[in-house]
C-alpha cells in the first residue's frame, strides 16, 4: 500500500533557529505538531502574546514570532 498523496513531510524538529507563526498555530508548543518528534525534545506550550509576540524554546532556544 502506497502513503497517502495528501500526507504533508513532516518539518524536522529543531531545524531551525527561527519560526515563524500564524495566530492558526496559537497555542504554540515545541515542537510544533507538523515537526518530527523521534529526535526532539518533550513538548513545551509556550507563552505568546498575540500583539507582534515573540517566544523562546527553553529547550532547544528555537525562537518564534508571531507574524499577522
């Protein structure tokens, strides 16, 4: 049996320096539910404060910023 077409690539955890979100990924966790989890760390919510807000993972120190 052949995977889904429609099944989206998971994003690699901890990839990255700097994400990128939408008010649509609120609440935030990191990892986020679209990464990979076998290599990450436990999830963590993160505070973000929805007026141009911006978080740091304690974990990993992934950082986000929420974009409008």
């Amino acid at each position: 049996m052949s995977p889904s077409p429609a099944a989206a690539p998971l994003i690699p955890a901890n990839a990255e320096n700097r994400y990128e979100v939408t008010r649509s990924d609120l609440p935030l966790s990191c990892p986020m539910p679209g990464m990979a989890l076998w290599n990450s760390h436990p999830k963590v919510y993160l505070p973000v404060v929805e007026d141009g807000g911006e978080s740091t993972c304690p974990y990993c120190g992934a950082h986000y910023v929420l974009r409008d």
